[in-house]
C-alpha cells in the first residue's frame, strides 16, 4: 500500500473526511499528478492545516510554520531546487550531523534516503502542508538579483534615456519600459514585497529623488532609492503589466497585475496610479489569497465578542456593521463572516469596489461608477434577486444607508463597513446620513470596530519591566498590572530589526441591545453610548489591546499608536 493510500485511509478512519471523498480525491489526484493531500485541500474536503496536525499527532513529528521561518541561506545549498521539487520538501535548519527537513508527507522513505545520500547527513523531518512548501521553494529557489546586481545592468547613458516631462513620446515610453534591467528591477520589486510580507508598494517620484516603500506590518519602511530618471521606466512598466494607457499620464488608473508563484499560487496586485507634480505616484495592494485566514478562532478575537458576533451573523434579518479605518482589517472580517454563513441553502450576494478575492458559491459583483453601477444601484438589483444574505462593500450615502435598513427589515441579514473611529460612533453616523433613530433601532443587530496592531517578534522576545503608574495611566486594572507578562522585541533578521512580526486584530464588539436602542431614541451621544456599552460588558478597542499586552503579544508603544484612550 502507497503512503498517499495509507494516509487518506486514516483520515477516513479518524472521520475527517468520508470514504467518498477520499475516492474523489483520488480521482482528483491520478487526474493532476499531485499529492492525495494536496487534492484533499484542494476540493476543500480537509485543509492542509488538518492535515498537517493530523500527520503530526499520527507520527509524533513536529509541524514547522514556513511563513514565519526564516531559513539560511547556506541551509539551502545543501539541496537542489530540483531535489527540493522532486520530493515536495524544503530544508530548514542544521542540527549536529542532522539536517532538519520540512515535509509533506514523512513517511517518504525513498525522498529520506535520497536526501540522506545526496548530503551526508542524517535527516530529520518536520510537518508542513503541501502548498506552504511549494510556496517556500519558490520563494527562496526563485530570488531574482539583489538591487545592486540589477542596477549594475545599467549605464549611465542607458539611465538618460527622456528629455523633459513634455518631450515624452509613446515610442520611447515603451522601449524603456521593455529594457531587461527595467523588467528585472520592477520583477524585485514585486517579489521582494512578497518575500517581505508587504500588504502596498508605494512608488514615489520627487523632485530629486524617487523611492521605493513598502508598507509591513502596517508601517511604511523605505526599501530602496532608484535613479530618478527611471521613474517614467518603471511607471510604464508598471502600467504595461496592469493593462492601463501608459500614454496617460495625467489622470489618475485603475488596474490588476496577476502573478503566478509555482505551481498553486497566484498573487494579485491592485495598482493605482495618481499623477503629482513631480511625476506618476503607483501604489500596489497585495492580494495573497494563499494567506487569507477565514477562520474567525484564528482572527484575535476574544471569546464573549467572538459569540456576541457569531450570534448577530447567524440571525434570520438585520444589520451588522464593521467599522475602522483603511487597512484595518476589515474586508478579512466580512469574508470570514461570509464564509461562515456560505452554505448550500443560502444566496448570498456582494457588492464590492473592488472585488479583493473571489469566493467560491458567492455572488461577487464588481462596482462600476461610471455607468452607474454604484452600491445603492446594485442592492435594488439584489433585492430581485431571491437574497438571502447581501454583503456591501461600504456605507457611504444616505441612499445606500436607505436602502441596506430596508433590506434588513424586510428578511434579508445585511453586511456592510463604515469609516468611523469606534463601535458607538457608527450609530451617530448613520443618523448624521438621514436614517431615522427608530429605523437604525430597528436593524441593527451588533457594531464591530477594529484596528490591526503589530505582534511582537517570537524570535527575538525578551521580558520587560514597566512601572505600575505607566500601565495604571493606559487603563490597566489593578488585577493586570499584577498579572501582566509584559515583552518586547530587541530586533533581529527575521523582523527586520523592528522587533515586531505579523499583526493581530483588536476588536470592540457592541452588541445592539434593548438599553441601547432605547438610548438612541431619547437621542443619546456617542460618548454616553460608549459608556453605557461599556457597562454593559463591552470591550473598547483600548481594553482590548491592553489584554493583549498583558499576554505577552504586543507592546503599550503599539497599542497608543493604534487606539485613542477611553
């Protein structure tokens, strides 16, 4: 009997898929030539993280998290891409006279001995999924040049290349453009950002200077400076890549760049160009859908609001609401919440601007306002449309707002964003939109809001000691200050030197209860709102960090940074 046989054998035993599925995946597995695990994930009947815990407590060989992992280099020498590809598994580390391997599958004896004669060494495998490897080899195998070797394809006269900003000719943008170096250095911008974790590249023309900054973790961080007169190269490549008019240049576009990473992984970018004074600003949002978590556990959430929002999504009709800034979180949020509730006896259908990552069984419709197709518009063709479930992209307008509180009222659950600074503000302004008090009574179900703070970096975390008075002024209890387990990160080469890695969400879950509503319709503010939520149980965005702090997941210079004080 094959591995793959015996494995898929015991996920039928242990009832994390049936012996159909298996069958199925089988079949899947003959038809594509891949791995059974592989195929599993891919119909979606176990996930690879399943799998890999279920191997892991199956054979007693730890599990490895390659997207955290760092891996040296000269690890990497010792084995082949080829060999890496062949056998579906990456080395991590040294050991003594014991290679660590990362595997898929450890009960590969033939890739074991492979390895074993191939390096000398003794091998000692490690669990990942499938994909997570074919995503660290390509990763680490497939590094373009550094900065430096791509520059040194460049002369200065090759560099000097346009006159002025008016003397620019389509001809000469595009032979520009197309210049290998150009290609090369714009290719290192791009996997560097995926390398780096990056969530935007900001590409940035000055009058003396133009330079390249990624956003990680939510922070901007310089990355490199190019020579100023590439700018009109690399915007031009830029926007060939995004299919957008490279003649343009003093409107502001929309496009898409889709990048194939090996075999499984696709990474989509969505670049926005904004013509300024000194030349095309682009900046690209990276859109990894390998690393979108839809597992509302694994979000941050604490356990009384993670039930009070499971509740409210879970209600036949009504209206719940996300709020927080850009970039915090909350387009994760609402695609959990809908994969959630994405079941075969719902119709759900979403209207987006834009369209991030595509959901299987959900109705995504793209916003287009320029012939009119805007979120008011697209919820009355929704309401034609037998809905059970309707998700809006964000509540902008009193029309929108009109329209997602009927929806609401008549048997439809409606999802939506606002841009406010907390959970009770979001009531003031829909009221400040036009929506009667009784009506937002009436609707809404539980107001979320949410801010992204960056973790601190498990490789290089030490203690830290703190005065009481400091936590006492930030709103620590005095039962925290005396259980606090307080961190830091010193800085080190998997975290850049920053001494925080990842990011976690905190959330403010208001509960829109009987107390509340009768509030808004005596006309309260949102100041009493928040006190009376408060009250009533609820966590503030600030309470929230705090607990986090005292965890040991974050520091108090992240949580000011992100939060406003109660």
């Amino acid at each position: 009997m094959s591995n793959n046989n015996r494995i898929g054998e015991l996920l039928v035993r242990e009832k994390l898929i049936s012996l159909a599925q298996l069958r199925q995946a089988q079949e899947e597995q003959s038809r594509s030539g891949q791995n059974l695990n592989y195929a599993l994930a891919k119909l979606g009947y176990v996930s690879d993280q399943e799998i890999t815990n279920f191997l892991s407590q199956q054979y007693k060989v730890p599990t490895i998290n390659l997207d955290e992992y760092e891996i040296d280099p000269e690890i990497l020498k010792l084995v082949s891409k080829e060999q890496c590809d062949r056998h579906r598994v990456i080395p991590v580390s040294r050991a003594g006279n014991s290679l660590i391997v990362a595997m898929a599958d450890p009960t590969n004896l033939h890739a074991i001995d492979d390895l074993k004669f191939l390096t000398s060494y003794n091998i000692q495998p490690v669990i990942a999924g499938e994909a997570a490897i074919l995503g660290a080899i390509e990763r680490y195998y497939s590094q373009g040049p550094s900065y430096e070797e791509v520059m040194q394809g460049f002369d200065e006269e090759d560099i000097d290349f346009t006159g002025e900003e008016d003397d620019l000719n389509l001809f000469e943008l595009e032979k520009a453009s197309e210049d290998a170096p150009v290609i090369r250095l714009v290719n290192m911008i791009l996997l560097n950002a995926i390398k780096k974790g990056a969530s935007d590249i900001h590409v940035e023309p000055y009058e003396k200077k133009l330079r390249v900054r990624y956003r990680i973790d939510g922070v901007l961080v310089e990355e490199m400076t190019p020579p100023l007169k590439l700018k009109n190269a690399i915007s031009s490549r830029l926007k060939i890549m995004s299919q957008l008019d490279i003649a343009e240049r003093r409107l502001p576009q929309d496009g898409r760049i889709k990048l194939k990473l090996g075999k499984g992984r696709e990474m989509d970018f969505r670049v926005s160009v904004l013509p300024t004074i000194w030349g095309e600003k682009i900046v690209l949002r990276l859109l990894d859908k390998g690393n979108l978590q839809l597992d509302m556990t694994k979000l941050g959430f604490d356990l009384g609001p993670l039930e009070d929002f499971m509740w409210a999504i879970h209600q036949p009709w009504g209206m719940v609401l996300v709020t927080g800034p850009t970039g915090s979180g909350k387009t994760t949020t609402l695609y959990s919440a809908l994969s959630e509730l994405n079941k075969p006896a719902h119709n759900i259908s979403t209207a987006e601007d834009p369209v991030e990552y595509n959901l299987h069984g959900i109705n995504q419709v793209q916003m287009h306002e320029d012939i009119g197709l805007n979120f008011a518009a697209a919820l009355r063709a929704f309401l034609r449309q037998d809905p059970d479930i309707l998700m809006v992209g964000e509540i902008r307008d009193f029309e929108t707002a009109e329209i997602a509180v009927k929806a609401s009222l008549t048997g439809h659950m409606v999802l939506s964003t606002l841009h406010t600074n907390d959970a009770p503000a979001t009531i003031s302004r829909l009221l400040n939109m036009g929506v009667e008090p009784f009506l937002i009574t009436a609707s809404v179900n539980l107001v979320l809001a949410q801010r992204l703070a960056r973790k601190i970096c498990n490789d290089c975390k030490q203690p830290l000691t703190v005065e009481a008075q400091v936590l006492k002024d930030i709103g620590f209890t005095i039962e925290q200050i005396q259980n606090a387990k307080l961190m830091k990160g010193v800085g080190c080469r998997t975290c850049n030197g920053t001494g925080y890695k990842g990011r976690v969400a905190l959330y403010e879950v208001m509960r829109f209860t009987e107390n509340l509503k009768e509030m808004v319709l005596q006309g309260a503010s949102s100041a009493e709102l928040k006190a009376a939520a408060i009250k009533g149980g609820m966590s503030s965005l600030r309470m929230s960090g705090n607990r986090k702090i005292c965890d040991g997941v974050t520091t108090t210079e992240e949580i000011l940074r992100v939060t406003m004080s109660d």
